[in-house]
C-alpha cells in the first residue's frame, strides 16, 4: 500500500530513496496529535522544483524536530491572493484539520504561501484550528500560531499588499510591452507560436499551411462548420489533437492576435466591479498614437482580411437567434434533455436543434466525426418524463436517489441562498480583518487610546457575532421529510416547469443513451431506443460514504 501523495511527491522530482528519508514514503495513521498536513503551493510554473523540494526538507526537518509525522503533503500551482480562485488541495489540507480531525498540525513554509488575502482570511481559519485545539506553523519565520497569532495576522496582511503591488506592476509592464508590439505571453493563435524570448509571434511552419487553407475558405465564404468538416475528413486535427468545430473556427476567425495585432480587451468584473480573473471575447486592435493597429509580429492573415472576415461572418448574423446574434441575452429553457441524452454512435451529447434532438458532433465537427443521431424533441420528452415518473415510484423513502432528488430540488428552488451565503462569508471575513487591524492599532503600534480601542472593538464583535450566527443558519441540515415520498416528488414534477425538470431529472440520472434508429422511417417504440443509466443502478456503499463526506467538507471549508 502506497501513500495517496506519493505521485505528486515524485512529479516534484523526488527520488524513492530520499522519500524514505524524508519519511514521505509509508502511510501515515495515528493519533491525530502526532499528525500534520504540509502544505506546498507556487503561482507560476516558472517557479523552480527544486526550490519546492528543498522547502519540502526543511518543513520535514523541522516536522522531525517536533517528533510530528507527515500524513498528506497537499501541493497545488494557485494564486493565493484572488478570491474568485477556488484552492482545492488548500481547502483539503485544512478541511483533514479543522473538519474531519485526522491530523492537529499544518505547515506552510511562509506565510505568504498560505494565504495573500489578508487578516480576515487567515483570522476566520486560525478561529476553525482553535476550536478543533490545532496549529499553523510557518517554517521559514518560526511562527506558531497558537503563540504568535498577531505576529501571522500581521504578516498575512502584510503578503495581501505586497500582491497588491505585484499586480500593479506586473499590469504596467503588460502594458508597456502593449505599447511597444511585444507579445505578452498566453496561448497563442492557432497557425503562430512565439519563440522563448523573442517577444514577437512568428508563423508555426507546423501548423501556419492549415491556419491559412481555413482563412482562405473564409475569404471565400465558406461556412464554419463546412470548413470544420472538411479538415475533420482529411483527419487534421487541432494543436491538442482534437477535432476542429464551427464554434472553434469562429473563435479564431474573431481573434486580433490572428492578424498579428496587439489585442485589446476588456476585463470581466463582477458586480461590485471586481476583476473575476476573465477577459471578454474577440476585443479589437490596441492603436498607436497615430490611430494605426499596434503590431507584434506575423500574422496568418493582414489587418484588412480580418476585416473582411469578420464582415462575412456579420453578414449571416439573424437577430434574436443562435447565430450571430450576442445581444439577444440569455435565452430561456424550452429543452428537456440537452447534455442528459447521449448519442449511441459517438456516446457524446445532443443538443436541442429546434424540433429535435441531434449529436452535437455532428452538428458542430461534420458527418465524418459521427453520423449522428437525431429524435424528435417533444416525443423524447415525453418518453423521459415516463421514464423518470415510473423509476421514482419504484423506489422507497430511504433511496439515496431519493434523498438527491430532494437536496437538488431545494438547492433549485432557492438558489439566492446560495449567493446570500456567499455575501455573509465575504461579509464575516472583511469583519475578522476589521478586528485584527484595530488590535494592530492598539496592541503592536499604540497608535490608539483603550476607551477608544474598546468602543471598536465591541462594534465589530457585534458585527462578527451577527454574521456567524446567520452562517450557522445558512449551514443547519435542511428536514427533507416533506420531499421524501416518492408520489410528492411526482406531483412536484408537474409543476416545475422545464428548469425545475431538468433540476430533477438530473438528481435520478447520469444519462440516456439513444441508440441509433435501424433504418430510414423506422417505427421502433422510442422508449425502447432509450437506455437510462440511474444513479441508484450501481451504488457503492463506501464511494457514497466517502463523497458525503467530501462534500460536507467542501461546503463547510468555503463558508
């Protein structure tokens, strides 16, 4: 029996023999006491291995020192300092302490590796490893948090602005580089690639003759998915391997990049106006001072073919439809089974086509990807829905598929709990911040009188004791009781409408298959063409048991 880390330890370059030195190459059980998790994190690739396995020795040296044994060594390439970032290994590691308990200790080797978000993170987790009696300790600054819980608050916030300045800088130089027709790093258009160094993009001579066969279809107003078709038949495939889809084609065609120009796009933001990490499509050409296009090397197409691409494309736009049309918001739901039915030739899904259900291989790549499967809409609908009415009345109250139906149902039927969880998470954490920076004021810096000190205080103590007791709300078990009979859950479907539908039918189901019709015109009962594979078809006690339990922890480590 080998340790679960153990492919991450040697994809970071160790070698067995030094494994077994480190004492990373058993597993480790025990008495959580004489446990602890390693935490290793970097934000870019280009930060050294080797730098990570020597912070690895020195975090087991001084787990040896502490006679602590190393249960998990949890490793991720993450921010740390953006919120819309989800840390899964991070959320693991804590979640192994301050939920299930297995282990009392984690280490990080600084503190800006554990966290750049500041006190009010960092406060609300040292609060959760209290209450469990656990500890943080950082290596490189010998700082253990049940003694020197200032002193990390301290230094967090102190790594939450030093990202701060990072991303500043780093925006000016990205900018600068803009200005001055030099390619800022990414993923570069299919067709171009830029050399290590070199700043500029130059022509792939592997991939450049067929980024131009598909600008010269373009041009000659060739459809997308004709030109995907037609490079999926003489089995060309993308710069991954896969094949080529309409959708793909029109991406590329939008691309400024594609011409060789500097692009210029604009920031997603959410609705407080925050960066969410994502740009917007397409963008247009950064212009000079002189209202020129900013070049940054070779292009496959000129600056005035992609003009004229993008006017072909416009051409065939119709307005209030799929096609072209970005300004006609986000359409309602009218299709029961998009993404639930899967084709019986490529396995792969079928989209809604209007009156029927087709593969969507081979709408989008062309008939030498799949042939393709297609039924009418309202008849597979109606099939599903027979199908779904006669499982969920088989089954018994205490079906697990059941209990899933119910919890989806009333995730769906309240979905601003959610978000208002959310916003009570961000609220609690900006308040613990709030706390840790007023006694920084009083305590470290004596920059604050105590009547005045005491006053704050108790306002935000107020305020954090608030906000817990309404997460604790958020986070009771909700009684399913009402849902659990299976004739409740059929009247319910009557009801619900086609997004509530789909929200239960997808609790029952991993999928249907349609298998293929024998031949043109053929009257084969479609329930008969239909294989439903139920989620309760192959239930594995201790999977399930496990996965409860991930997602207990899941949900409880992002609130």
């Amino acid at each position: 029996m080998e340790r679960e880390d153990l492919p991450n330890l040697r994809a970071l370059g160790f070698e067995d023999d030094e494994l077994k030195a480190l004492g990373l190459w058993d597993p480790v059980s025990g008495n959580p006491a004489d446990l602890a998790e390693m935490y290793l994190r970097r934000s870019k690739k280009k930060d050294t291995l080797s730098a990570l396995r020597e912070q690895v020795r020195r975090m087991c040296w001084h787990a040896g020192q502490e006679g602590k044994r190393i249960r998990h060594v949890w490793f991720e390439q993450k921010s740390a300092s953006k919120a819309y970032v989800r840390r899964e290994e991070f959320d693991k590691a804590t979640a192994a302490i301050a939920d299930v308990g297995i282990s009392k200790t984690l280490y990080v080797f600084k503190t800006s590796r554990l966290s750049r978000r500041g006190m009010g993170q960092v406060g609300l987790l040292l609060d959760k490893f209290e209450e469990r009696q656990a500890r943080i300790y950082v290596v490189a600054e010998n700082i253990d948090s049940t003694r020197s819980r200032m002193v990390l608050a301290i230094l967090s916030e102190q790594a939450r602005e030093q990202a701060a300045d990072i991303s500043e800088f780093t925006k000016i130089g990205v900018d600068g580089n803009k200005a001055d027709g030099r390619w800022t790093g990414g993923v570069a258009p299919y067709g171009l690639h830029s050399p290590q160094g070199s700043g500029k993009l130059v022509r792939n001579p592997v991939e450049y003759p067929t980024a131009r066969r598909i600008a010269e279809y373009l041009l000659a107003r060739k459809t997308p998915g004709w030109i995907a078709n037609k490079l999926n038949s003489e089995e060309l495939s993308t710069r991954h391997g896969k094949k080529w889809t309409g959708p793909g084609i029109i991406s590329l065609s939008h691309s400024v990049t594609w011409a060789g120009l500097v692009a210029n796009r604009e920031k997603m933001l959410d609705k407080n106006g925050k960066d969410v990490g994502k740009y917007h499509r397409g963008g247009t050409p950064l212009l000079d001072k002189t209202g020129n296009p900013i070049s940054c090397g070779e292009g496959v197409i000129t600056f005035a073919e992609h003009v004229k691409i993008n006017a072909i494309l416009a051409e065939r736009a119709q307005k209030g439809t799929s096609i072209g049309d970005r300004t006609r918001g986000k359409r309602e739901i009218v299709a029961l089974l998009s993404n639930t039915l899967r084709c019986g030739l490529c396995n792969g899904p079928m989209a809604n086509g209007g009156v029927n259900y087709r593969c969507y291989a081979r709408q989008v790549e062309g008939p030498s990807s799949c042939k393709g499967v297609s039924t009418d809409r309202k008849r597979a609908d109606a099939a599903a829905t027979a199908m779904w009415h006669d499982h969920v009345l088989s089954l018994t109250s205490e079906s697990p598929t059941i209990h899933a139906i119910a919890k989806d149902w009333l995730a769906y039927s309240d979905p601003e709990k959610d978000a208002r969880k959310a916003h009570v998470s961000a609220a609690l954490e900006s308040a613990v911040g709030r706390e840790m920076k007023l006694e920084k004021e009083f305590f470290v810096l004596g920059r604050m009188d105590e009547e005045k000190y005491d006053r704050l205080r108790e306002q935000v103590a107020a305020q954090i004791a608030e906000l817990k007791a309404e997460l604790a709300e958020f986070s009771q078990v909700v009684d399913l009781s009402p849902l659990m009979d299976p004739f409740s859950l059929a009247d319910l479907w009557e009801d619900a409408g086609i997004g509530g539908q789909r929200a239960l039918l997808k609790a029952a189901l991993k999928g249907i298959t349609l298998t293929p019709a024998k031949y043109r015109g053929d009257r084969t009962p479609i329930l008969e063409r239909m294989e439903a594979h139920w989620k309760d078809d192959s239930v594995n006690p201790a999977v399930e048991a496990a996965w409860e339990a991930w997602e207990k922890g899941r949900t409880q480590t992002a609130v």
